[in-house]
C-alpha cells in the first residue's frame, strides 16, 4: 500500500467561503457584466491588476545595475528591514533610536506572523495562548495553531450596529487571564473594515496594560487606510508611547502592491539592546531551519521605494491615490443605495476603511446576489472594495438593493 493511503481528503478549498471558491464560480459565470468582490487584491478603476509606477521604477533601476543573486543574510536584505521598521515606528521613535527593536525580513505578513507564533510558543514566559478578534483574517488561528500556540478570541464585531462592540471587546481583554497574548489588526481591520477610533485605541490600550498582556500587532496595511502611513501607525505607536512592548508583523502586499514578492518584517520592541541582541541571535535560530533565509527581489525593491527620496514621495502619493479611489467607491456605493430609495443605514459603507466592507448581507442574500445578479462576494458578507469601480458601482448597488429589499 502507499505510505499515503490513510492521508483523508481535507476539507474543500474551493467552497462558497472562501476567495478562491468565489473566484472558481465567477470564472464558470457567463454573464457579460459579472462582478468579482472577493480577493484582497487592489485593482484599478478598470478593475486591473495594479503595479505602482515607484515600484516599476524602483525595479528597473536595479535590475540593470548589475546586482548578483547570492544569499540574503538569515535576516534578509538589511536596507530593506531599517526602512521597514522606520516605517513602522516612525523616525522620532524611542526605541528605534536606543537600539533595541530586533527585526528580520519575513515571507511577507504571513511569514511574520509565522516567526512571531513560533518565538512565542518558544520563549513566551506566560500561558502560550493568543487571543484574536472575533471575526479575524481567516489564517490567524491556523498560523498560531500550527505554531503550537492556543488560540482564544475576543468580541470585535457587533452585527446590530454593524460597528465594533468596544465595550465587548474591552471586557473580554480584562477579563482573560493574566499575561495572555493579545493580537490586534493595528489598521484597516480584516475582514470588518471596523477601526477603533483613537480614544478607543488609548482605551484598548489602557485594558491591555491592566490584563498585563503581551501585544502582537499585525499590520498588513499601512498607508492603505487613511492614505497616510504614520496615521495608519497611530496604535503601535500609541502603545509604545503606553509603555508596551509589542511584537509586530508588517507586510509590503497592499501598501506596495508586492503581493507574490512576499516583502515583510517581523519585529520585537525589547527593553534595551542587550535583550535584542540576545532576541536577535534566537530569532536567526527560528528562521535558519525554516527557509535559511528570505527572497531578495521584494525586498530590494521595498528598501529602494523606502529609501530613494523622490521614489519615497512618489510612493507616499500612490499609496494615498489607491487608498483615495477606495474611499471614493464606498461613497459612490452608498449614495447609490440611497437614491435607490433603500430603505438601510448604509452608513457603515463609508466608516468602514480598507480594502473591505462588511456589508451586513446574509448569506442568503449573497448566495441570491450570486445566482441572481453575477456579483460574488464571501459568504459572510464581506466585498472587496478594490473590486467596485466607477463602471459598476450602480449595477452593483442595484443588485445590492434588490436582494435586500
Ligand atoms: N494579515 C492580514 C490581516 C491580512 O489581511 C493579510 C493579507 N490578506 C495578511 C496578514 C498577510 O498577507 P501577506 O502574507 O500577503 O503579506
């Protein structure tokens, strides 16, 4: 017999829920004027794929200089990493300048929470349980399951209000145990859209201190918020000016559009340099029988973009450009609604920020839109703001309208 006659079908991948089950039904959809909500990927008002003019630029440069294909150092592409953590924490930040934030390039945000669960689950001196926002990303609790740790979750989304249950969520990092593991989307939370306000922010802030948690900020969309990359910071920032010492994973996906470069950084905010040097040393440990080391290309890229001032500002105005036209399609698409004559608050629509928007639809009503209309979204009622552009926003409303009455 085979060694892998007793290896059980998994669960489909392709099914209704997920972006690729989506995709899958609306590629089989012969319907001229179909719409695809589903996947985080930025697309122009064309409804293209996008590659950002600084990125292009930045790429070009190096490719002709002459730049070899050796090894990357365990940590990756060093000019990369400084910049990334520049980013993240802001130039005038405390311990960025003492030295004691340790850092390495990841595969991409997925990757830096893939070295964050494993540092965890090896060093973490408290329970080794991670507590993440009900809804999260959908790869949150198997990354940290994979990586040994217990995943907990805490109350994020309110459906009444289609807003954040603050005060739930306040509650619930008070009230688990001592010294848990506390995960927060830091901007553009996934798959809501729903951000805390800044007094919110001091507020979490504040809960977490008293539980005496350790903070894992996961920020996979700086700059593609609000437009801007230091108010997209506001919380990690906030926290650390509070005394915190976060763990953070950035990625370079969204806000660069680097998806497949898988450009990221992990990062441990240390009380002085002695302690990162000695995380420094274990987090190369982690990572050297992972993958010996990371991709150069993304990163090469990202630290030019970073670096390079006229492709920086260049790049600031581009990040802001895709969060703009974002925002612009949530307007169009709640003003749509609205002078259908329908009868909902769709107010959430355009205080939701990112590249999602919880709708609220059920899944009935998005299985109808799909069978209906050709318009695909998840189950869960979560679309793709990147998928609405200026030539279907009202067939999209319409469809919207109709299927909620
Ligand atoms: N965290 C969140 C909340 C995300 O939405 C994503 C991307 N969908 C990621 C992390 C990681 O993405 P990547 O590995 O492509 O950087």
């Amino acid at each position: 017999a085979s060694a892998w006659s007793k290896v059980p079908q998994g669960p489909p991948s392709i099914s209704t829920d997920t972006c690729t089950g989506i995709s899958e039904a609306f590629k089989a959809d012969s319907h001229p004027e179909k719409i695809l909500l589903g996947a985080g990927a930025y697309r122009d008002d064309q409804g293209k794929p996008y590659v950002l003019p600084s990125v292009k630029a930045a790429e070009l440069q190096f490719v002709n200089s002459g730049l070899d294909k050796e090894y990357a150092a365990i940590t990756g592409v060093a000019d990369f990493v400084k910049a990334a953590t520049k980013l993240a924490y802001g130039a005038d930040s405390a311990p960025l300048k003492s030295g004691s934030i340790s850092a390495t390039q990841s595969i991409s945000g997925t990757g830096a929470l893939r070295i964050g669960g494993a540092f965890l689950e090896r060093f973490y001196p408290g329970t080794k349980k991670i507590y993440i926002p009900t809804p999260s990303w959908a790869n949150h609790g198997a990354i940290f399951e994979d990586s040994g740790l217990e995943v907990g979750k805490y109350r994020y989304y309110n459906k009444d209000t289609i807003g954040l249950d603050f005060q739930g969520m306040v509650e619930d990092i008070k009230t688990i145990p001592k010294g848990s593991i506390v995960l927060l989307h830091a901007c553009a939370h996934n798959p809501t859209g729903i951000d805390p306000t800044k007094e919110q922010w001091k507020e979490i802030s504040k809960a977490v201190k008293e539980g005496e948690h350790q903070v894992f900020f996961d920020m996979a969309y700086q700059g593609f918020a609000s437009g801007d990359t230091d108010a997209d910071a506001f919380a990690l920032r906030q926290f650390i000016k509070d005394g915190h010492k976060p763990i953070l994973a950035q990625s370079f996906a969204k806000n660069m559009g680097l998806y497949g470069e898988r450009a990221g950084a992990f990062s441990v905010v240390c009380e002085s340099a002695e302690e990162k040097a000695n995380v420094d040393s274990q987090i190369k440990i982690l990572v050297r029988p992972m993958y010996s080391n990371p991709p150069i290309h993304g990163a090469r890229i990202a630290a030019e973009v970073l670096t390079n001032p006229a492709l920086n500002k260049q790049w600031l105005g581009e990040v802001k450009g895709m969060a703009d036209r974002i925002i612009k399609m949530r307007a169009l698409l709640q003003d749509n609604l609205e002078k259908l004559g329908s009868k909902r608050d769709w107010s959430h629509i355009t205080s939701q920020i990112g590249m999602f928007a919880y709708t609220g639809l059920t899944p009935e009503q998005v299985a109808t839109l799909a069978k209906e209309h050709s318009v695909y979204c998840t189950k869960d009622g979560r679309i793709s703001v990147a998928g609405i552009t200026s030539g279907n926003v009202k067939r999209l409303a319409e469809s919207i309208y109709k299927v909620t009455g």
